[in-house]
C-alpha cells in the first residue's frame, strides 16, 4: 500500500494525515507514541481525501463539526483490534465506556488489558475516539497523545467538567 501524507497545524498541535488511494490510513498527533515514521511517504497536499480529513479534524477540534465521514482502511491492525476500534467508533460524544465495559461488549469480560492494547495502537486518533475510553473507575488513563490532550478533548466534548 502505497501512502501518502498531508501535516495541518490544529489548536492541539501538529497532526499527520495519511492515506492511500481510496482510504485513510492513520491521524496521528506529531510526536505521539506510536506514530509512524513518514520520510518514505509521499508528501501530498492536494490528495483529496487528505484534504477532506484535514479539514474535518480542523473543524472537529475548532468545535465546528462533531462528526467524521471518512473511509478508514480495513487492512490495518488485527482482527481483535479492528474489533476494539469499531466498537469504539461507536462511543457518542459526551460519553466515555472503560476499557472493561468494552471488553464486555466484545463479549471478552477478561479482556481489558488486550482491549487498552488494541486502544493505545489506534491509528486514527479523534477519527475513532479512542479518547473516550478511561479506566473502571472513570480515571483518564493512557492516551498515545498524551493525558493533556485526552483530558482537553473530552471537556471540549462535555464529558469532563
């Protein structure tokens, strides 16, 4: 898989976009744990669809635009993680779910550490809101991005006062 990537200055810092052909590949944070080393990746300003992820995470982070619609790549990760982040996708704005009540979900009540794994190589930070998801008792914990960002994220999201 051939990418491509675009870098856009947000209010949180510098943040990589990159894509193949038809689907995005990751957002990461500049310096985050776990972001990839892009000096092979064609640098690509004018790719539409990381023209369109740039400007939703712009907009998502301004509090313009609460929602992305953007085609994620289905040959990232394992199956148990694409698991993990699909039923994160689906953690609403304003609300948080731990990593047990996610393991729960999955049908895995056991598998809270495997779930925060899968959380903490979440390639599409924001995108899939990785952020939303805290310890049992309500603790931020771990972020790729860092705690500031996680907990900054949440209170522009209204689930931390």
């Amino acid at each position: 898989m051939a990418l491509c990537h675009t870098v856009v200055s947000t209010p949180l810092g510098a943040v990589i976009i990159a894509a193949d052909d038809h689907t995005l590949a990751g957002v990461w944070f500049v310096g985050q744990t776990h972001a990839p080393d892009i000096r092979d990746w064609r640098h690509d300003d004018q790719h539409p669809l990381l023209q369109r992820a740039a400007t939703q995470v712009v907009d998502y982070l301004l509090g313009k635009n609460p929602r992305f619609n953007l085609p994620l790549s289905t040959a990232i990760g394992t199956p148990f993680q694409r698991r993990v982040w699909q039923r994160v996708s689906r953690i609403r704005r304003g609300q948080v779910l731990s990593y047990a009540d996610i393991a729960t979900d999955l049908g895995q009540p056991k598998a809270s550490r495997a779930v925060g794994a899968a959380v903490g190589r979440n390639p599409w930070l924001m995108v899939v809101p990785c952020h939303r998801v805290v310890g049992r008792d309500g603790s931020l914990t771990g972020y790729a991005a860092g705690l500031d960002r996680k907990q900054t994220l949440l209170r522009m999201e209204g689930a931390l006062h």
